[in-house]
C-alpha cells in the first residue's frame, strides 16, 4: 500500500502545483522556460504514475473488503465511465457545448470516472486510488472554475460539429477501453 500511496502523492502532487503553488510554479517556468517545466513536471508525474500502478498491483494481492455495493452500482458504474470518456474527450476537441459550458471537462471526467469506481468497488486499495483522484479532481475543479471567473476567462462557442466529435470519439475510446483494454491491462471485464 506504501507505493500506491506514495505514486499518488508524486502524480497528484505534481499535477497540484498550479493550485497550492501557482507563483512557484511561475517563477519555475521563468527560470526554466515553458519547455524545461514542461519536461520536468512530464518526468515526476511518469514517475509518480510508474510507482503508483505498481503500488496498486503489489495492494491487489491484499484484497481488503471495506463494503460490498450491489450489483447495480456495479452496471451504473459503466455510465460514469461512458461519461467521463467523452467529458475528456471535449476537453481536447475544439468548439464543444461542454467545454464551452464546464470549462474543464477533463476535471469533470476524472471526478465522474472515480465517483463511479468508488460506488462499484470497495476495495481499500480503490477507495485509496479513486477517492485521492476525486478529492483531487474537486479540489482542481473548483480552483480552475475560480480561476476563470478572476480573469474572466470564456472558451469558445461550442457547434454541433464539435459536440458529435466528442461523442463519437468519447464513446470509441471507452469502448475499446471497456471490451478489450480493461481486461488485458486491470484483469477485470466491467460487464462480469
């Protein structure tokens, strides 16, 4: 559990820079220029996610119960992940109604995606994962939104071109992940 937690620490951390340490982080990319943070920041969170995926592969081998969600939860839980894949999605497809309307979808994913795991296992190791990514996701969120509204920050409007991409990309890349790629890398296929 040590690594998981320590993996976590390392990715999340890195990727909370700009909430906790937004005039460090500005003084770095002066220092560094865009592209030495750009690298630096890549290398610590490709660490963190190495250390954290091992960590949660050594935390499988002790399968602690903390609760047993029905079944239900379980199914519910492919909708969360249908709908985190197209939020992210329309995070990086030009002119969408959810990046126009969110602001940050990828955020708005990662919280749907780790709200729907919590609720469909409960496991401690996936309480640890997915509860530090939706605590993190929130946190992120809410000083992101923030942020745009001190600087008056608006994204593009969003067309029906951009809204179809997003889902038909969306809905793609969760079903590969879901059919095929969740089982060949997790060991678990979501429709069991």
């Amino acid at each position: 559990m040590f690594l998981l937690i320590l993996g976590l620490v390392i990715f999340l951390g890195a990727h909370s820079v700009r909430i906790f340490a937004a005039d460090w982080r500005g003084r770095q990319i002066g220092r560094l220029g865009a592209q030495g943070w750009k690298g630096i920041y890549s290398l610590v969170s490709l660490v963190g996610f190495v250390v954290m995926i091992v960590g949660f592969g050594q935390a499988r081998a002790n399968p602690d119960l903390l609760y047993a969600p029905p079944v239900w939860l379980r199914r519910l839980n492919i909708l969360f992940t249908l709908t985190a894949f197209i939020l992210v999605t329309a995070a990086y497809v030009p002119g969408n109604h959810l990046k126009q309307k969110i602001g940050h979808p990828m955020l708005a994913g990662v919280k749907a995606w780790a709200l729907g795991h919590l609720l469909s296992i409960g496991m401690l190791r996936d309480v640890i994962l997915f509860g530090a990514f939706l605590i993190w996701a929130i946190i992120d969120f809410a000083t992101s939104r923030r942020r745009d509204r001190v600087a008056g920050t608006t994204y593009p409007a969003g067309t029906l071109r951009g809204d179809v991409l997003s889902i038909v990309i969306g809905v793609i890349a969760w079903a590969i992940v879901a059919f095929w790629l969740h089982q060949l890398l997790i060991g678990l296929d979501p429709f069991a």
